[in-house]
C-alpha cells in the first residue's frame, strides 16, 4: 500500500496553529525560569566538581557532598495536560566539616492545584554509610519529614530510604533505592515500600544523560528522563520529561537548576 506524504501546504498550516493556551502557558513558564536561573547563577560557576543525580530527580545517589561543600537545587514542574497544576521546589544541603559523613538539608515546596495552593516544608538528612571508591560503591541512610505550613493538620508523614551507587567506569552510574514511606492521604494514614532504580551516563563532559523508573507498593508508578547540561563545574540545567504508569498516566515537564559551592 502507498502512502500519501501531505502536501508542503498542508504541514505549513499544521506547524503555524497556535498551542493550547494551557501548554503555551507551561512552554513559557519552563523557558522563563530556565532563563532566569542561567542567568541569575551562570556567573557564580565556582570550582568545585558537578554531580549527577539529585535536582528533581526521585531516585537519589549513594554519595553526598564533600565536608564543607553545599548545593541548592531549584526546580519547576508542570503538568502537561492540566497548565494550572505546577510545583516549584527550592532544596539547599550541605555537609559540614565538624560533621563529615552527614548531610542536612531541607525541601521548600509550593504546589498549586486547580488554584489551590500549598506549601510544604521537608527537613532531610542523609548519612554515608559506605564509600568505596576502589569497588565504585556509594551506599546512604536518607530520611526526611513533611509538614504543611496552611492546613491544621501540618504533619503530613516521612520517608527513609538506603540508596546505592553502583559506578562500573567513571562514566556510568546505577542507582538502586529501596526504603519505606508514611504519608496521610484525606486523613488516612498509608505506609508503603518504595523502589527505585536509575542510570546516568556522561556522554559528554558537559553533558549527562539520565533516566530513572520509580514506585510504590500499592501506590504510583512512574519515569523520568532527561538530560543534564553541565555549565563549568558547578552548575547543571536540566530538563526532565516524566509519565505516571496508573490511573490516566499524567506527563509533565521540568526545568531544573543546580548550583554547587
């Protein structure tokens, strides 16, 4: 069977339609705060090393920062679908000298649904409880806890998790997370396992290229994928495309910034 290409015309008019105002939206709002975050930070490129991983990727890494070194992480998330339902997340951490092998940091977290907003606040914290570099092994004990800072029920429940790296040559990287979670949904209290698994690949040395698939016992499934551009040696920009796996396998798209000192 013979199939007709549409004639050059046709794909003009296609190609000049207007998107929907709710995607225009979303594609505006990612570009302008990849905009703003390269040019508010690119300038404060320091000298300490880049690492994958992390910003709003949900699988995290074995390793944490080097004793006095610090990074903050800021992201936007926007559904595809639905323009209106986005987070912004601003996540700064750091591993103190006094304390080598402990990492604190905390989530600010505002999450606007059918123009209903909440903010959240999440204290972590992250302790390296193995790092072999002779075997390429990184292995972590991560928790944090989640508060509602406008609703009277502020605690809203708590993760842990072990994440390992596993590093076969200096430019690959598996991740495998395993740990458990407690979480109130309509006042109803849920606890599950959780799992995760996800690879980075330098395929460049200004960019990495990630990927990661994640879930819960009984609860969500989902990917992400992207890839990450490195500025220098302290700054990543990255652009993440994810798709829930059950109920209407919602997408969405994020703009990602981090910044390492």
């Amino acid at each position: 069977m013979t199939q007709h290409r549409p004639h050059r015309s046709s794909r003009s008019r296609a190609w000049g339609q207007p998107l929907p105002v709710a995607k225009s939206r979303m594609l505006k709002r990612n570009l302008l705060f990849l905009a703003i975050t390269a040019g508010a930070t690119a300038t404060l490129a320091l000298c300490s090393k880049a690492q994958a991983a992390g910003g709003a990727y949900v699988v995290d890494n074995g390793g944490i920062n080097a004793p006095g070194e610090c990074n903050v992480d800021l992201w936007y998330q926007a559904d595809r679908r639905q323009g209106s339902n986005h987070n912004s997340v601003l996540v700064p951490a750091c591993t103190f000298s006094q304390l080598p092998g402990v990492q604190l940091g905390a989530a600010l977290q505002r999450q606007e649904t059918d123009e209903h907003g909440e903010t959240q606040l999440s204290p972590q914290v992250k302790l390296a409880l193995l790092d072999r570099d002779d075997l390429g092994l990184q292995l972590a004990l991560a928790g944090s806890a989640h508060w509602a800072l406008n609703r009277s029920h502020s605690f809203d429940g708590g993760d842990l998790s072990l994440p390992l790296t596993f590093s076969p040559s200096d430019a690959l990287h598996l991740n495998l997370s395993t740990g458990w979670s407690h979480a109130y949904d309509d006042g109803q209290q849920h606890h599950r396992w959780t799992w995760g698994t996800g690879v980075e690949y330098e395929l460049l040395p200004s960019l990495t290229l990630i990927a990661e698939r994640y879930g819960q016992r009984g609860g969500e499934q989902a990917w992400q994928a992207g890839p990450r551009l490195h500025i220098g040696h302290a700054l990543d920009l990255d652009l993440i495309l994810g798709q829930h796996l059950t109920d209407r396998r919602d997408r969405w798209l994020t703009t990602g910034v981090t910044l390492r000192f």
